[in-house]
C-alpha cells in the first residue's frame, strides 16, 4: 500500500526516536513529534512503522495523529505560512489578511501550494499579541499585518 | 556545578548570590536607600570617575549599606571632577567635588553612616541631569 | 459487604459500592433509556463511554446532569430520572443525534433492527427543531462488511468490540469535533486493511453504519436461473438462532423449519455444512493424531500444539498478527469450504454436471466467510467452491421476502448424501463443540477403543479462555479453548514464548462461538440470548442418534468412494489449505 | 572580575523576540564593547515585561528608566546616551496617553501602578536562563523551608489556609486538591503542572514558564512533598518553543544542583520532573482529558468521578495545576498564608494574571489583586479604549466564559462574582471590545473554536455546539426569526446540562451571556434584520447618494463583481443582489456618496 518510499537510514533515525522512549505505546505523542521533527510530516508509512514499533495498532496512531492539530499528514511547504487566529488577532483583523492569502495563494488552509513553496495554516495565539495580527513564515514573525502587507510579504520569498 | 547539599549550603548561595540582582531589587525602591549619582561623562572618566564609582559600589557593598550607585552625565562641574551626588533617604542631595578613592571613603564613612558632613561638597545651587 | 443507600424517583435503594446509577435503577425496576452504553456480562464487552448522555438523570446538588451509566451511587443521593428538565435534555440530545443521522429508516437495513430507531421512538421525537449540515464520510464495501459512516452516532462499541473484546485493532476513533468517526487508519478501505471479517462491529452497532453486504438478491437470481442447480448449505448455529427474526423464544431450534423455507425458496437441493463439519473432524482429527503420535515417537520438528482452522475470522486474524506461526493451525479447510470443494467434485460427479453449473450457497452465522468464499484458492479456474454466503439475517430476509409463514412451516429433512450430520458436527456451533467433536473420534481412533462418555463438559461453558486435560486412555490430552480473539491473542502469545502446556487449542474468533456470530439476529446486548442459543445447540447434539463424526455412513461412504481415507492424496487436494503471512510491509527505499 | 554597575534588563518574552529583542541584545552588546563598558554593564534577557503593546520593552538599571518600542538600530544610542552620557533617550520613552508627558520610570505608568506581582514576580526581572539569579531572589528556599521544618500535612495546611484556588480556570481550592491526593493509597503518584494554554489571547502560563521557570519546578517538588509524589510531568503546549527550552534549561540547571533529582537536600526526599508535549487541541487543559493525550491516547476526556486525585495519569493519583497557580505556592510557603490571605476578596484570594487584549490601549500581561475592578482593569491599566471609541464588552474566560458590559464595570473581579455575571475567570484571558464588534460575530466566533476544540466524544458538545453554530451563522445573515432564538437558548442550557466536560458544558456560555447582556442587538439582527455594530456583512447594504455622486466612475472601476452601473457623469447604482459587500467602492469613493446601511 505503500505510495512514498522512505528512505532507510531516516527509518532508522525513526526507530531510533522509538527506542529513545522505550518504545513505549504510552509515548506514542513524544514519538509522533520527534517523527515529524525527522520527515516533516506524517506519512502513513511513517505510522506504520511507529504503529509496530510501538507495538500498538495502525489505526490507533492514526486516531491520535488525526485528533491532535499540530500532527500533519501533508507534506509542509518550503515556507509554513501560519495565521493566528486567536481573539487579539481576530478582533484586530486576522481573518482578512488569512482571506488575502488564500487569495493570493489560491490554496485552502491546510494545503501547500502546487510549487511546494508556500503551506497555509492556522494557529491559536502564538501569544504575540501586542502585535496583532500576528503572521509566521517559517521562523519569521510579522506584526501588525494587514490585508495590503501581505503582497510585500510574499514577494520576500520570491 | 557542584551540588547544593543542604538547605544551609543553599541559603549560603543565596546570600552569596544576592549582591547579583540586588542592583535591580534596590532600584526598585531607590527612595530608601542611599542614592549615589556619579559624574560619568568623558571627563569625569579622564578624572578617575569610573575606579571612584567600583569603589563605591565595594565599599557600600562590604559595608552592608544599601544604596544604589548610578551614573549620570557631566553635571557641570568640570573643575571638580570626579563629581558625585549623593542623596541619603529622606535627605536634601549633595554634590561632592574632587572625589578621589580616599575622598571616596571618607564620605561613606562620615557622611553615609556618621551623618557628618564632609570637605569638598559643591555648594551651589544646580540642576542635576534626570 | 460496603454498601450504599440512595433514592431514585423517591424510592430507596440500597445497593454495593461500585453500582452505577443505572445498574441502582435498573434493580428497582426503573429502566433509564440508554444508547451508546452497552456491557455483555461474561464476554469482556464493555462499553459505555457516557458519550451518547441519553442515560442523564437529575442528582440533587450537582450543577449538570449526571450520566446514569457512568456515574456511580454515593451515600444519601437523591435521584430523579425523569423530571421535565431531564426529559427536555434527553429529547433535545436526541434530536441532536438525529440531526446529524440520514432520515433514511424507509429503506435502511437496519429498520426494526436500530438501536437509534426505538429509542427515537421512546423518546417521542416528532419534530427536529436543530437541523444543519450531516457529516458526510466515504462509503467502503468490503466482501463482508459495508461501512456507511454517515450513520455513524460515535457509540463507540464497534471500537471496543475491535480492540477491546478482538484485539483486531483495525478500527478507531478518528479526526475530533463534528468530523470524527470511527474508521480504519487512513480511512483505508476494510478490505486493505488487517480486518479479520469477524462482524462483531456489525453485531453491536446500534444503527447501519456497520452492516453485511448482502447478497440475498443475487441467491435470487441463481435461483431462478434454469442454468443453474442451486445447493445450500447451512450452518449448525444457523438453526439455534434464526427463529429469533420470526418473533420465536431464543434457544428455539428451528432446523425442520428452516429446511422447508429453503425448499420453499427454491434451492434444488438443501445440504447441511454439518455433514462438511463430520468431514473436517476426519481430516483435523488424523491430522491431530498424526502430529501427537510423531511427537510421542520423538521427532522434534512437529509443531504442537495444533489449533483448529474452521474459523476464517481467526485464520485472517493469525495471518496478520502471528505470520510467523502459520504452520501451527490445522491445514484442514472450514467446513464451508470443505462443503464447497466436496459439492463441486463429489457430487457434481453423482449429479454428471460440470462444477460451473452448480451454486453453492451457504447459510453462516458469520460474516467472515462471506470473505472466505472470495480467497482465491478456493477457487478452480475462477470458479468459487463456494459462490455465495449470506448470514442467518439475510436468510430470515429472504424468507419474509418470500412471504414464506416461518413459525407454521412443517419441517422437513435435509437432502442426502450431503444433508446426513451427527451431533458431533451440530456442536461446531458454540465453542468448545470442534473440540469436544474432534476428542470423540481422535479417541477411539488413538485407543481404538469405544468412547462411553461423549459428553465432555470439562470442555463446555461461556469463559473466554478454557482448559481441560482429557485422559487418552493413560495419555493425558491437553485441551486449551478460546473464544473471542483478545482471548485467542493470549493463547497464541503463550505459545510464542515456548509456554504453551496444549497439545490441541480450538478457537472461535466471536465471543460464544458461531451462536455469537456477526451474522447472527441482533442480541441488543443481551448476553442471555447467546447461552439459551448454546443450550439448544447442546440439546440438538443429545438428540442425535449419531453423535461422532467418523460413524456418519454417509461420511464413511465418502471417503470409500471418492476420498480414499484422511490425509489421502484427494484429502489434502479437496479438503486442505496453506496460509499466508499478511503483515503489512513498508516499501524502503535503499539508498 | 569587576562588579557590574548597571544591568540592562532585556525583554525576551515571544511577543519581544517577535519584534527582534535579539538583535536588541546583540547591537546593545557590541555597543558597550566599543565603549568599554562591557565589564561594567551587563545584559539581561528576561521574561516578559508584560507590557506587550510597547514591546520590545528595555529597562535600565539601577536608575529604572523604562524604554519602550525599541529596535535594534535604537542600542548604539542608548548606550553612548543613557550609559555613556547618563542622559535618558527622550524619544523611547513612554509618553502618557492621558497628560502627553514622557514617563521614565514604569512605577509611575499607569499600566504598572495597579498591579501586585505574585506569580510574576520574577518576570521580567530575572534571566530565566540561570538559575543562580532565582536562588538569590530566594528561589527553592521554600521548598528547602518545607523540606527541613515541616510535614507533608503541615505544608499542606499552609497552602490550604491561604485561600489560593485554581487559577486555569475551574477555581477549585488548591489546598483541597492536594490534601485528596495525598490522602489518596498508592504505590505511585504524580504531579502534573498544566501548561497546555489553549485559550485564544492567552498567554499568562506561557510568560511565567519562559520568565521564571524554576519557580514552577519548585512549586511542583514541593507539591510533591506534600503529597507523596516523586515525579513531576508539565504537559506543555508545542506550539511554545521558547518556553519549552527555558523549562529544559531550568529542569537541567536544577538537577545540577541537586534541587530536584534524588535526596534533595540531604532530606532524602527525591522528586524529577519531565516535560511532555502537547499537541494542539484545546480540550487537553481538561484534567483527564490531559491525563489521557500524556498517556500517549486521544486526549478525550473521562467522566469525573473518578477524579485524577484517586486516579489519574497510568491509573495513579495524580493532583493536576496550572502553570500560574504553582508559581503562587513558594511566596505563599515562605511568607505565609495570612499574608496571601489578606490579599483578594473573601473568596478568592491573592492576585490573578490577566491577558488584556483587544481594543485597549494597552495589550500585555497583567497580575492584579482579585477584588479589583474591570473599570480599573481597562480603564487604569489598560489606559482605555483604543482610538477614543466607546467600550462595549469584555469577554473573559476565552470560550468559557461571557462577555460582560458597562453594568459589570465596577464589580470586584472574583470567581463568584464573575461567575455570577454569567461569565467566569478562566485562565485569564480578557478581551476589549469597542462600539464596532458585533456581539452576535462574537459569540459566533467563540462557537467556531468550541466546534473545531470539541473532541467528539460526548454528543451535545460534537452535535450541539455545530448546531449552535449554525443558528448563529444564522442570526448573522438575517436568516432567524425571534422564534429561534427560543430554542437557541434551550439548545444552550441542554449543551450545558449534558455535556461531558468542561469544554462542553461552558461552550455556550459566550451564547448566553450576550443573549443576556445584548439581548436588543440579537433582536436587531433577527426581527429588524440590521446589525448595530455594522459587522454583519449580510445585513449590510451599500448605497449611492445620487445627490452627491458626480458620475466619475471610480467605485465602478474598483468593483470586483461589477455590481456597480451609470454612464459617465450621471449617479451611479449598486444592485445589491451582486454587490458582495467588499467596502473597496466605498474606500475608493471621494465625495462621501457611498454609505453603508
């Protein structure tokens, strides 16, 4: 069933990430984010290999990737766009400068653009908010953004 | 980093560790303690103002006075440099001229704990730089 | 004894610590409607997640409402479980629940049968004030299960009856929040997936999220094909349970009745799996005897203990989970199969007809053989031994679909050669009966000498796992029984650790055995049903003349004429199979 | 080495390091090199300052002078001016909005005067990156107090008499908590620091953990004493990286020191403590359903009782508190419970950390004595509605609580009180809003989280909270009759009365209390078909003045569905059945002929 090929020294780093806690069912959260640390993302066969691993059952990570927001199944743009959506930026506008990325962007949120470049997502408070809205692109923060900033925004990584 | 071992050992480190922050503790509350401007512009460091303020700072330390020791710009008293203020708790400000390390000491030592007033102290009226 | 005392609706009560508000009522009488809670005492089946809050009653003091299921009695409680404000909760959750669930009762499988559908009826809805959008999932038609999630209500006991009860561990809870449901991982399709087919999800699923494909109109159409000769066969549990569907007592036997149904329905000739049972007990008992003498004399390479390998659900289940051990199982097909392999062969022969003109349909109390019938060596030439296999219920529908008055039917006897069976073979229906079927004739064929005693109690009963030590004759025979794959699981781990004391292990993937089988008339969660439905079993065996399989004539007849003896050439290329290892494996990529 | 003379005290709270703190620090550091002045001058990255809206916050010491909004280009100035020239950078001061003046030292600014700092006492004051500064500001002398002169029940008593309760939100006496879970029999057990802090717009148990992260460590070794446990787990949020690794730096730090580990002190007592990751969903703040996601499952929750205190995490009693109530417990061990006792009201005692945020002057992190009021709150130290327009609501509690209004102003904050007001404390969060928001969009926006956070488990909160959603969505376009908002209100109760959790049964809050406080502008929206604030698009309508339009075209330029026609020169129309009620033709407009009704 297997659709991506993984290499096999990250399956090895992967057991590894396993093993570092024991192997443990009970860390299956600790593992899960070590792995997607490791691929960047979630990949079925990368709960596959955590499922045996752990010795617990596929559909049981699988239950725990899907309920937990920060776990992803789809492979990360080269540059995560993420807007927070908490109150301080929601009441300062947020929603407006996510609408004008989607536009720009022509993705939903959750998905990565065609050329891999940008994902988009959205977050709850990632606490900057005195800057609000906030907007994250990779390890950059902006503040204040509004709806006309996000042109200028995305042309940087141009 | 060796272990701290008993509570004893630790309330050692404390006491040992406190003269770090307490800069930031008493500056909190600079009105009860003993307030010392010194003249730090370039001629007040030509003059020697930067050893006059680690002295401070050493003596009132050793000394167990609270205080705070800050610098300030040139005061204008260029003449007299080193030049430092100092304001005891509930106290008018005094300036004092020509402050050496033994000048310095003698200040602490009359003024700060004796109540004494001391030679050098630059009597006219001035607006120190807030 | 540590004890509480409480009143509910101003009655008291006073029961052990521990009890649950419901359990409290339920012992004065006062039944709180429940939905997704449901616990078969005995079969380690325990759900109650207090998700559905069907089950909410009032307890003074407390802010909210508490549910009945989960909350347990305390001293001094006061309880009311149907002031307005606890019925105005239930009704709107109620509502809730059925907003988001497709009106579709008209034609749904389930009508009659749903959990949903009475409780809305006893709760009186009429109207839903709060309508919105439904979540919507993929549909996915596995050979024996269909899953149609929009039904889903997030009870949750397909996900306990998965993992909890069969240690499958295919399905669970997945997303969060309005979108969860209960699926396989990544939503895969069953059939990818490492899903056994035992149907215990369908058997306690309150609504039709979880159902069997059915296949009752293509059984139809073979019927009327003139092409066609039409052969059933039926299943040993099928009689002590169909009768239930027809409005009859649990535990009645209704083998006469179902024989006329079927002749009324059309099918040439009514056989019975049961003959294909006796026939399997030859096989697996020589194999038994085979595997036990070469290890008596010595020779390190038998593989002990042997398990049994009539049950499909199990076959698939050691097939993904203990690859590593399928050379333990018998390699003795089902007697589904065997039937199948025999009626295609044998009695095509007798009838001079080429094996392409013969259906053969099979009657199972189970949904896995709907997937056994599929693998593909039974097949020859594409050609399935066994072409369909519909489950008792989809029986009682054909039945009523016929207009066919069940409970006044005058019975009437199975067809023969194929239709003759002992009570050794009717007993494969509970747990414990292979066994118990197999220790008759391995006996007198080990000691050659004549069993007095057949019945062997030591090996009957309703724990999940069971052992008993039958003396051959001065050689103590050890005996392990598991029913319920979570029990199976534990057996199988044993013998993986060199821990394993059996010489022979039955096992049955549903709890009960085949009485309990996914295909069986819904139990509702009455545990009650599946022993009355055991109990007749036993009683249909005591009143055979016959009772162990190597006396059947029409067996000895078989294997004089065409079979040749156990274990022979045509034996093994007829009624013997090989297993697969389907551990799912991760494609590497080498660098 | 010299002592230094002067520490320059760096803000590096998430919200300061977004705006580059670093390369404050970085540029501050070369400055005093180039001077000479960096054996005399030391740089301090602290935790946050909370003074958030200004940030990057910069403070002098000893002289106290308060620089705000700076940026990495401002450090050479501040050094050769402030340091070297001892004058103060006017331009970075803070200028009250009130009298214009600068205001030099942040005792004097309205935003700090209000405030008593318990729990943030060390921010913004201390590196959280060396423990040696938390011990000299008597950082583990609380636990080391407890440790050699008291017994689990006597320190127990001592947390219990001071009065604190649970500051994540419930309000549950701390004291309590810790007496059933020691009570509670077992081989093993568990303290678990909560740091799973999932409201929108809070942020206090992230400030705490990034600025003084030792003091919750302590606080959790001596929770541990008090109740038998010898391990400690935080469940932290992942989505906190920087308060993730300065809790690292802390647990490593301490365990060198011996402060945590085996036989602490000499007592033979032994206490760790691991972080574990949570993973983005909002319901794990409640106690079992945390339990669970740390158990490596779902993080759904479980009915109560059993509460985690029998049994919790792996089955073993487990007392379970948030980030900012453990920063309350070593002041209140080593001052004593009167002191913190006569702190507060009668009911809920010592101070609570805010997060005020929205339309206020002033966004930060605030730590207030309870029994303050929100007149106080938003007025004094939030400095007032943003841009002179008039307040309208507060919301407190995040998604569980409601929003409250001018009649609420001047009732002392307290869990009873707020409660009361149809509201509650929650974790601290508390939002502004101004004449401009719609209470019918925010109660809607609250229901959009509460949907998306909603396990699933139980069916009111997955079914109920879409279905309340939904109506409101409703409300918004015009769509509803008074009728609804009946069964609107019903369908609130129930979710309230039957749902699982605690997630569950205070979702509908926001509802309720702006169908209380607001009920006209509900009315607005259904029977009158109008929004007030002018928020709901659907009831918008764009109109042209065809007495001011002079026919220049423009607005039909910019309109992106050509709902706009009119030849050259002539009044234009809007056909509102296309118009999509975007506003550019409105921006676009010069001569004020297009309004909104």
């Amino acid at each position: 069933m297997a659709s991506v090929k993984l290499p096999e020294s990250k399956i090895q780093e992967l057991k590894e990430v396993c093993q570092k806690y024991d192997n443990k069912g009970s860390e299956l959260i600790n593992v899960l984010h070590g792995a997607q640390e490791l691929f960047g993302y979630l990949p079925a066969e990368v709960q596959e290999i955590i499922a045996d691993e752990l010795n617990v059952s596929v559909a049981h990570v699988y239950g725990v990737v899907t309920f937990y927001s920060f776990f992803s199944m789809l492979p990360k743009g080269r540059n995560p766009i993420s807007i927070c959506m908490g109150t301080a930026c929601y009441v300062r506008g947020a929603e407006k400068v996510l609408d004008e990325f989607k536009r720009i962007l022509n993705v939903k949120v959750g998905e990565t653009t065609g050329d891999g470049k940008f994902s988009l997502s959205c977050l709850r408070c990632v606490g900057a908010c005195g800057l609000a809205p906030v907007v994250t692109i990779g390890e950059r923060v902006y503040g204040r953004v509004s709806a006309d900033d996000v042109k200028k925004i995305l042309s940087e990584y141009a | 980093m060796a272990k701290v071992k008993t509570l004893a050992d630790l309330r050692k480190m404390k006491d040992e560790l406190r003269s770090k922050i307490s800069l930031r503790e008493n500056s909190d509350n600079p009105e009860s303690m003993v307030q010392i401007k010194v003249s730090m512009a370039t001629c007040g460091i030509a003059s020697g103002a930067k050893e006059v303020m680690n002295h401070l700072i050493n003596e009132l330390d050793s000394e167990n006075i609270p205080s705070v020791v800050t610098q300030t710009g040139c005061m204008g008293y260029c003449y007299a440099e080193p030049t430092i203020e100092v304001i005891k708790p509930g106290e008018q400000p005094l300036v004092f001229g020509d402050v050496t390390l033994k000048k310095a000491s003698e200040i602490i030592e009359k003024y700060i704990k004796g109540g004494e007033l001391v030679d050098g102290i630059i009597p006219d009226s001035y607006e120190t730089i807030e | 004894m540590d004890i509480v005392k409480l009143t509910i609706d101003d009655k008291p009560v006073v029961v052990e610590r521990g009890t649950t508000l419901l359990e409290a009522a339920k012992s004065i009488g006062i039944n709180i409607p429940t939905l997704c809670y449901m616990k078969l005492e005995d079969l380690n089946f325990e759900n109650k997640p207090g998700g559905c809050r069907v089950c909410v009653v009032e307890v003074e003091g407390r802010r909210n409402l508490a549910p009945a299921c989960k909350t347990e009695c305390s001293e001094g409680m006061v309880v009311h479980s149907h002031t307005v404000r606890v019925i105005n909760a239930r009704r709107t959750v109620m509502e809730l629940i059925l907003s988001d669930h497709p009106a579709e009762c008209l034609t749904c499988a389930k009508s009659g049968n749903c959990d949903l559908q009475s409780m809305a009826q006893k709760l009186g809805i009429r109207e839903l004030h709060y309508k919105g959008e439904q979540s919507r999932y993929k549909g996915d038609k596995s050979p024996a299960i269909i899953r149609e999630m929009d039904k889903c209500i997030m009870c949750r006991r397909c996900e306990t009856a998965c993992n909890d009860v069969q240690t499958v561990g295919v399905l669970s809870a997945i997303n969060r929040g309005f979108e969860s449901v209960v699926a396989p991982a990544f939503e895969m399709d069953l059939d990818k997936s490492s899903c056994t087919y035992c149907g215990q999800c369908v058997a306690v699923c309150p609504t039709a999220a979880l159902t069997e494909r059915d296949s009752t109109w293509k059984v139809v159409e073979a019927i009327v094909n003139p092409q066609k000769t039409v052969i059933v066969q039926t299943a040993p549990a099928v009689r002590a349970a169909l009768g239930e569907a027809f409005g009859m007592e649990p535990g009645t036997l209704v083998t006469g009745k179902m024989v006329a149904a079927l002749k009324k329905l059309g099918f040439d000739y009514v056989f019975d799996t049961d003959f294909a049972a006796d026939l399997t007990i030859m096989e697996e008992g020589a194999e038994i005897l085979d595997r036990l003498s070469r290890h008596l004399n010595g020779d390190k390479e038998v593989k002990l203990p042997i398990l049994t390998s009539c049950c499909p659900g199990w076959v698939k289940f050691f097939e993904h989970h203990f690859p590593e051990m399928i050379d333990i199982p018998s390699t003795a097909k089902s007697p589904q199969q065997m039937f199948g392999a025999i009626a295609k062969s044998y009695f095509a022969q007798q009838l001079k007809k080429k094996r392409e003109d013969l259906v053969v349909v099979s009657v199972m109390p189970c949904l896995a053989k709907k997937y056994e019938c599929t693998r593909e060596e039974f097949q020859v030439n594409g050609d399935p031994d066994v072409n369909l296999s519909i489950s008792t219920r989809e029986l009682a529908n054909l039945i009523r679909n016929a207009n066919l008055d069940f409970g006044k039917l005058t019975d009437e006897d199975f067809d023969n050669p194929l239709g003759e069976s002992t009570g050794a073979s009717v007993i494969f229906g509970t747990t414990g009966g292979v066994i118990e079927a197999a220790v008759r004739s391995a006996y007198e064929m080990f000691t050659e000498k004549k069993l007095e005693k057949v019945d062997f109690m030591e090996l009957r009963g309703m724990d999940g796992i069971r052992k008993a030590s039958v003396d051959f004759d001065g050689l103590p025979i050890n005996i392990g029984i598991a029913h319920g794959l979570g029990n199976a699981r534990k057996l199988l781990e044993d013998i993986k650790a060199g821990k394993s004391e059996f010489h022979a292990i039955e096992i049955m993937a549903c709890p009960g055995g085949c009485i309990g089988g996914g295909g069986q008339p819904y139990h509702h969660g009455d545990v009650e049903i599946l022993k009355k439905r055991q109990k007749a079993i036993y009683a249909e065996d005591a009143g055979k003349p016959i009772r162990k399989s190597h006396e059947n004539p029409y067996i000895q007849k078989l294997y004089k004429e065409f079979l040749g003896k156990p274990l022979s050439d045509k034996s093994h290329e007829l009624l013997h199979t090989h297993y697969f290892d389907r551990k799912s494996k991760i494609e590497i990529n080498q660098e | 080495m010299g002592k230094y003379k002067s520490h320059i005290l760096v803000c590096a709270g998430t919200g300061c390091r977004a705006s580059d703190c670093e390369g404050i620090v970085s540029n501050l550091e070369s400055a005093l090199e180039e001077n000479n002045l960096n054996e005399d001058v030391q740089v301090v990255r602290t935790g946050c300052f909370g003074f958030c809206e200004k940030g990057p916050v910069v403070k002098m010491v000893p002289d106290n002078t308060f620089y705000v909004e700076v940026t990495p280009d401002d450090a050479g100035e501040l050094v050769l001016e402030h340091l070297v020239k001892g004058r103060k950078v006017e331009r970075l001061l803070y200028i009250d909005p009130d009298t214009k003046e600068r205001i030099s030292d942040s005792k004097h600014m309205g935003f700090y005067k209000k405030q008593y700092r318990i729990a943030l006492r060390n921010c913004g004051f201390i590196d959280p990156e060396n423990i040696d500064e938390y011990i000299a500001r008597d950082g583990y002398a609380a636990m080391g107090k407890i440790l050699e002169s008291m017994t689990p029940e006597e320190a127990t008593a001592i947390i219990k008499e001071s009065g604190l309760r649970g500051r994540g939100g419930g309000g549950f006496p701390t004291g309590l908590k810790w007496e059933f879970t020691r009570k509670a029999q077992a081989d093993k057990k568990y303290v678990v620091c909560n740091a799973d802090e999932g409201d929108p717009g809070a942020f206090m148990d992230r400030s705490i953990l990034e600025g003084d992260p030792h003091s919750v460590l302590e606080a959790m070794a001596i929770c541990g004493f008090c109740i038998g446990a010898d391990t400690g787990l935080i469940y932290i949020r992942a989505e906190y990286p920087l308060a993730i690794n300065r809790l690292k730096t802390a647990i490593n730090q301490a365990r060198e020191y011996g402060l945590i580990g085996k036989d602490i002190l000499g007592t033979g007592f032994n206490f760790d403590v691991e972080i574990r990751l949570g993973a983005g969903a909002f319901v794990c703040g409640e106690e079992t359903a945390l339990i669970h996601s740390m158990e490596g499952l779902r993080g759904e929750p479980t009915v109560k009782p059993p509460f985690p205190a029998e049994k919790g995490y792996n089955g073993k009693p487990t007392n379970v508190n948030n980030v900012e109530t453990f920063a309350n417990i070593p002041p209140i061990i080593l001052k004593g419970s009167k002191w913190f006792s006569e702190i507060g009201t009668e009911k809920s005692k010592g101070t609570k950390v805010f997060a005020l945020a929205g339309k206020v002057n002033n966004v930060g992190l605030i730590e207030v004595p309870m029994g303050i009021t929100l007149r106080e709150v938003i007025f004094d130290i939030g400095g007032g509605i943003k841009g002179g327009k008039k307040f309208k609501a507060v919301q407190t509690g995040g998604p569980s609580g409601g929003c409250l209004t001018e009649k609420h102003l001047d009732i002392p904050i307290d869990y009873e009180n707020l409660l009361q007001c149809g509201s509650m404390m929650g974790s601290g969060g508390m939002i502004v809003m101004d004449e401009d928001d719609c209470m019918v969009s925010v109660a809607k926006f609250y229901l959009d989280f509460t949907v998306e956070e909603s396990c699933g488990k139980c069916a009111p909160c997955r079914i109920g909270n879409k279905r309340l959603y939904e109506m409101l969505d409703k409300i918004s376009l015009g769509k509803s009759s008074e009728e609804d908002l009946g069964m609107l209100r019903n369908l609130a109760n129930v979710i309230k009365d039957t749902s699982l959790c605690g997630l569950g049964q205070t979702s509908p809050n926001p509802v309720l209390s702006t169908m209380d406080n607001f009920h006209e502008e509900y009315l607005a929206h259904v029977a009158d078909g109008k929004c007030p604030a002018g928020q709901c698009k659907a009831l918008m309508h764009y109109i042209i003045d065809s007495h001011l339009c002079v026919g220049c075209t423009l607005c039909n330029r910019v309109c992106p569905v050509d709902a706009i026609s009119g030849e050259k020169k002539t009044p234009h129309v809007i056909d509102s059945s296309i118009c999509i009620k975007c506003g550019a033709c409105l921006e676009k407009c010069k001569f004020g002929a297009i309004s909104v009704q």
